[in-house]
C-alpha cells in the first residue's frame, strides 16, 4: 500500500469527510418534511439503488448462501435500527450534537471488542473510555432542558453502540468481501427491513415540501452511497491507520456544516462534552490497545451516515 496519497486519492478522502460530516444536517433538513421512519426509508431506497447500479459496473461477488443470515443481521443493526434512532434522535438534537455523540462509536467498539473479540485495553485505554463517557454524558445533558438528559440524545447514542455493535459482527465477513460489497449488502439487506416503516410514503412524498425531498435524496446519493464507493477508493490508495485517524476531523465539520445550512451550533455544554470525548476516543485508539491486539479501526465510525 502506499505511503502517500495521489491527488486523486486526496480529493476523493476529502468528498468523503465532506458528504459523511454533511449527513447530519441533511438529516435535520429532511426531517422538516418527512418523519423519521419515512426519512430513512426513502434515503436508503435512493442509496440502494445507486449502489445497485455500482455493482452491476463493477462486478460485486454474490453473498454466499451461508452469509446471507449474518449479513442480513449486520443490516437490521447497523443500516435499519441505526438510521431510525439517528433520524427520530435528531427531531430533537441539532446536528453538531448528534455527530459528536455518534464520534463514540470507537469507545463501545473497544469494549465490545474486549468481550467479543477478546483483545485488551491498556491502563490508558481504560482512562479514555471514562474520559468519553463524561464527555457523553454532558453532551446528553447539554442537549436537554436544563441539566436534564434529552432522550433524544440517549436514542443516538444507542444508535452509536450499535454502530459498535455493526463493526465488530462485520470483521467476521471482511476477509471474504470488500469493504465495498460488504456495505452494499448490509444496505440492501437494512434497507429491505425499513420497508414495514414506509407506510404512506408515497403520499408524504406528494406533499413534502421540494426542499425537504432534495434534501432526502442528497443524503441517498452522496453520503448514503458515493461516499462508500469514494472511500473504497481512498483505502485502497493510502495507509489506513492515517486515513481513518482523519475521522476525527467529522464532528468538526459537522457543526460547520449544520452552521452553514441550518443555522445552528450545539449548547456550549454539548460542545465541552463533545471535546472531551473526542480526546478519550483519540486517548484509546493512539495508546490504548494492547501490542498484542487487533486494533480495532476508526473507519467503524460512519459505516452509518
């Protein structure tokens, strides 16, 4: 693998970082005229059929038929249940908050990790995950009335364990599949389990507002599906340990975005708190695992926007 990146690499890791950080406004302008459940459904159905169109130019392999349980697994929890709790958690959340409490997922995968996959955490690893646990904990708090926690925001951050949750069932497929297939299957599969959500779509989407359906359908096409097929791109052309330590930069971007399109920013205390998760998350994936482990990497973070 190369050490450096082309230009060509370096562009397309930019579009990714852009179109997965801009996911999350694009969530709160969707839900302005499509609830949660319907937001979801229609998203995924555009991103399904775009990758369907990838694949066919580019020759997926079919699932072989003793994965096809577990992939269909990996999509309930990481595309169907993950995309409702995010979207119904934003109803409430602003953008900002909701990509900094997602910016967790790398915590709960080292501990799921730890009992799933029995790797170790060093002494600093332990400080990190209970240096991100504070800082979520004022996040959540930062986000409801008072110094009360917001549900809302306790939702995304079940959506963030089983992002976690996701990444760790999917290194069990990983040495079979591309990144790249392995999403489109785990997209197709969660998508197929949104449909039972999409009752009266079809009319939601006569009388949304324009600006509402555009914003839907960007969330389908861009970070939803050519952000995946850009990525592939990227970690094929680079060191991954240095690519996805650049994740880190997402929440940053998300609060700018959300500034710019929505405008709005995270409470202060949401913000404190996000800080400080953040400096757990970077605490634990730079020291805290153990020589003898398998790290487990940051790319884990967005599979899901």
């Amino acid at each position: 693998m190369r050490s450096h990146l082309t230009s060509r690499a370096l562009l397309a890791l930019a579009a990714t970082l852009l179109l997965w950080a801009s996911a999350f406004a694009g969530i709160r302008a969707g839900l302005r005229a499509y609830s949660p459940a319907h937001l979801a459904v229609l998203r995924f159905l555009v991103a399904s059929t775009v990758l369907a169109i990838y694949a066919g130019l580019a020759h997926f392999r079919r699932p072989q038929a003793r994965d096809i349980p577990g992939l269909i697994l990996t999509g309930a929890i990481g595309i169907t249940f993950y995309n409702l709790a995010l979207n119904y958690g934003e109803t409430r959340v602003s953008a900002g908050a909701a990509s900094l409490l997602i910016a967790s997922t790398p915590i709960w995968t080292a501990l799921l990790a730890t009992l799933a996959l029995h790797e170790r955490l060093t002494l600093r690893g332990w400080c990190g995950v209970f240096l991100s646990f504070a800082g979520v904990a004022l996040i959540t708090s930062g986000e409801g009335e008072g110094i009360r926690l917001s549900p809302q925001a306790l939702i995304i951050l079940a959506a963030a364990v089983t992002s976690a949750i996701y990444m760790v069932l999917q290194k069990h497929f990983l040495g079979r599949y591309s990144a790249l297939e392995f999403t489109a299957y785990s997209i197709w599969s969660g998508t197929l389990l949104m449909l039972p959500f999409g009752g009266g779509l079809f009319s939601a989407v006569r009388t949304a507002a324009l600006n509402g359906t555009a914003a839907v359908i960007y969330l389908g096409i861009f970070p939803g599906a050519l952000a995946y097929v850009a990525w592939a791109y990227v970690m094929s052309h680079g060191p991954a340990g240095r690519i996805t330590s650049l994740l880190y930069l997402i929440p940053v971007l998300a609060i700018g975005i959300a500034w710019v399109w929505l405008g709005e920013m995270p409470h202060l205390l949401s913000l404190l708190g996000g800080g400080i998760a953040l400096a757990g998350v970077v605490m634990v994936n730079l020291w805290g695992k153990a020589p003898s482990t398998a790290a487990s990497s940051l790319l884990s973070t967005q599979a899901e926007n």
